[in-house]
C-alpha cells in the first residue's frame, strides 16, 4: 500500500471521459480509465464519485474579506452606489480588531470552501481609517487556515494615494508585513485629477518592482468614459516591463467608451498581458445607477476580451456589506451572474464560464492548478452533476472538496418527497 495513498474512482471528467484518479503525497500520480480495475485495499482512502463530475477545485480570485459580513451592523446604503458604500464603511473601519475580522472572514472562508474552493485571493484595506489593523485581521486569517487553503492577500488602497496622506508609506509597511506573497493593489480612478490618477499608476509599478510583487489593482470601476486610467497603466505597464504580471479589476468604463476605443484599449491590455477579473455581483447593482432610461448592465466588455485573447476571470468581490447585500461566496452561482450578464449561454461560452472560476483564475493568481498527472490534488467533485452546464445551471448543494490530496470538506443532501 502506497504511504498516504488515495483514489477517486469513477470520476466524469469535464471530457466526459469516466476515470480513476489515483494521489499520492498530495500530488495526482494517475488518471486511468475506469475499465481498469480498482482494488480499493491497494490505497489509503477510496471515494466513489459515482460518475459525478471531477474538476480541478474553484478558486475565488476576488473579495474583500476584510468587509464580508458587516451589513448587519452598518448604516444601510441608502443610494445604493460605490460612494455611498465606501464612507459607509469608514466609521465601521475605524473599530476594526483582529478577532472581528478574523471571525467574519473565516465564516465567508468556510463557506467557500464547503462550495468547493480552495484557493482564494482577497483585498484588504489599506489607508489612513483602519490602518494596518484589516492586514493584521486577515494575516492572521491566514494563519489559521494557512494548512486548508491558500489565502493570497493584496494590499488596497481604498481612499486613493495621494488624496489619503501617508497611504504609500503604510502600502510600504504592509507589503513588509505580509510577506513574499503579498499582492500590491490599487485604485487610481479613486483621486483628485487625471494628473494624480497617473502619478498613483507610478507609484504602484515602482512599489511593485522594488518589492518585486505582483499588482492587482481595482481600475476604473466608474460608468465615466472619460475614466481612461486602465490604458495608462497598459503603456506605462509596457514602458516598464511588467508584462504578465498585473490583474486589473472591474473596468467597468470601457463598457462606456465607444467602440473604436474600447478596441484600442482592448488591444492594449492584451499586449501588456494584464489578467482581468470582472465582478458581476457587485457591478450590476452599482453600476448605472444614475442612468435614465435604459441602464447600463455594469460589467465590462467580457466577451470582447475574450475574443482579444486577455485572461479574463470572475470574483465574488463583496458578501453582505454596503456595496452588495448578498452573496455567500458560491463561485458557481458567480459564473451563473455572468453568464446573464455577458449573455454567455451557448454550449462553448458555459464552458468558458467554468474556465474563469478555475484554469483562468489560477492564471491570474499564478499558480498551477489542474487536473492534470503530476499536478497537486486540488479537486473538487460535483455530486449528481455531469457536465459544467449542469454544474453552473444548478449549482448542486452536495460537494467534496479536496486539498493537497485530502478531503477537507463533504456536503451531502437530503432530499425527502412527501407526495
């Protein structure tokens, strides 16, 4: 018997090929075709998917959990919009501890991971309010889980940079704090002037190079189409080398340029190699909220992203707090929200829909992530679910989820008909 041994037999592969998936250490050492027999004495741990659906596990590359959770004891958004949302957030900020944080964030956690995730990137505040507490709730956060998932975390200046006094030097102290891993954010449509947006976009590409992290920076999440910070970043993205290695996120203003230039852009980011991460949830309830007649949709252009060759994925962003009521960190139910927003319903768009909460969200995270031998076991089984339409039409209740090769989370479901 090989030492921490384990096989999923009978597993439907998003092919539609049935196999046995057979790990060991951690790692995924075959894929057999089911006709060949299975003695379930040769290894450690046996699961039977029972032709369900396996996949390489969900990965959640956006949310906020350092404000998951807080609608309960906030004053409600009465607008409805990301500004309101955002100084509704500051007196609740201010009274920030590390076990609050710590507490609402695990909840949101445990959620995710019960819905087959086990990889998560999350933003966490970073300004002159809260100060390096949301940081030091969520590193420890991290701690805590730190033997379940991986929890990568970006440091996110909020309240702007040069309009929040002092933020560059705590992005500094935070990235210092976090680690080799950390993820440098930003938001420079979130300044004064077109000038302080550029000199924000600089600021970050000379932080992320002397820190040598990666950017993964909220950008132009505004209907204003004269909001054109993505494209600066593109160029000066290029003039500085760091191709391949910034996320950008929302850019909801290139859905409000017309066409000739949003196509510009487009061709931009793609030859910058930046990853986007398109946040329906959030975006379709903030966006166009001051539009008259027809409103706006709020996402960015997906499709034509899509088509331009530009990684493209989808994130949660908020769980119950001022800028999305809802949410509970099913990224299942997130690709759905996509799929009406970006009217994705063809068989091969489904498809993509399932890549953007698993092989494209591990591209902008940077980390390997497939089914695949040789691969970490990071699985997730779909129970009763053939295929990903299925998967993403009816997002089933009853999942395994499975990390380096163990099983850390099992939903089963109950159904009991009394007619």
């Amino acid at each position: 018997m090989n030492e921490m041994s384990f096989v999923i037999k009978n597993a439907l592969t998003r092919e539609g090929k049935l196999v046995s998936i057979v790990i060991n250490q951690g790692i995924i050492t075959e894929i057999n075709k089911a006709d060949i027999k299975i003695k379930d004495t040769d290894y450690d741990q046996v699961l039977d998917a029972e032709q369900s659906l396996v996949t390489e596990s969900l990965i959640s590359p956006h949310i906020h959990l350092d404000k998951v959770l807080i609608g309960d004891i906030i004053e409600p958004n009465q607008s409805g919009t990301l500004w309101e949302a955002i100084q509704k957030t500051w007196e609740v900020k201010r009274k920030y501890t590390v076990e609050n944080i710590k507490k609402r964030a695990s909840e949101v956690i445990h959620n995710q991971i019960k819905f087959g995730v086990t990889h998560i990137r999350t933003h966490v505040d970073i300004d002159s309010i809260g100060g390096l507490m949301p940081l030091k709730g969520l590193l420890a956060t991290k701690e805590a889980f730190k033997d379940i998932i991986d929890l990568q975390i970006v440091a996110f200046p909020q309240e702007g940079i040069l309009k929040d006094e002092g933020t560059e030097e705590m992005l500094e102290k935070a990235l210092e704090l976090g680690g080799m891993d950390m993820v440098l954010g930003g938001m420079p449509h979130n300044e004064f002037t077109e000038e302080h947006s550029k000199k924000h976009v600089n600021i970050l590409l000379s932080l992320a190079k002397k820190y040598d992290v990666s950017i993964d920076s909220h950008t132009d999440e505004t209907d204003d189409p004269n909001s054109r910070t993505l494209q600066y970043l593109a160029a000066r993205a290029i003039d500085e080398n760091y191709q391949g290695k910034i996320t950008v996120d929302h850019i909801c203003a290139l859905s409000s340029y017309d066409n000739y230039h949003a196509a510009r852009v487009i061709e931009l980011v793609k030859k910058a190699r930046i990853n986007v991460v398109t946040n329906p949830p959030t975006n379709m309830v903030l966006q166009g909220r001051l539009d008259t007649g027809a409103q706006r949709v709020g996402i960015t252009r997906v499709k034509e992203l899509l088509s331009a060759g530009v990684n493209v994925t989808v994130g949660q962003d908020c769980v119950h707090d001022p800028y999305y009521p809802f949410g509970n960190g099913d990224m299942l139910e997130v690709a759905n929200l996509l799929g009406h927003a970006a009217k994705m319903t063809t068989i091969s768009e489904i498809d993509v829909l399932y890549d953007t909460i698993t092989k494209n969200a591990a591209k902008t995270m940077d980390v390997e992530h497939q089914l695949t031998k040789g691969a970490p076991a990071d699985l997730v089984v779909l129970h009763g679910v053939k295929n990903v339409h299925e998967a993403i039409r009816t997002t089933p209740p009853a999942r395994t989820t499975i990390k380096n090769g163990k099983i850390i989370s099992q939903t089963s479901v109950e159904h009991n008909r009394f007619y």
